[in-house]
C-alpha cells in the first residue's frame, strides 16, 4: 500500500490509518450512554479477571 504520493506505508502507519477511518464513520454512533455502559463492562471485566471468575462471552 502506498501514500498519495507514492510512498511506502509501514504496516503500523496502514493500521493507524484504518483505524482513523473507522474513528471517522463510528463518531455518530458513539453516546453519552454507550461510553458509561462499555465502561462499566470493562470494570467488571477487570474485577471478575482479577478474582479469577469466569467470564461470559457473547452477551
């Protein structure tokens, strides 16, 4: 893959660049609820991985 200008692009600058893009299209979607609601998921999923629990995946 290549710049506008030719350039080689490194595989991280590939992947940088692929995830700015999906960034850009998933700003819209991205609310005040969802950021709480996946926050509180990665709180429990820390306290559960600390405690040694069993974690459900898929839900």
């Amino acid at each position: 893959m290549a710049d506008d200008d030719g350039t080689s692009l490194t595989i991280k600058e590939r992947t940088m660049r692929f995830l700015e893009k999906a960034a850009e299209a998933s700003i819209k979607c991205i609310t005040p609820t969802l950021v709480t609601n996946m926050e509180l998921h990665c709180r429990d999923a820390v306290n559960a991985a600390e405690k040694m629990n069993d974690m459900v995946y898929g839900i």
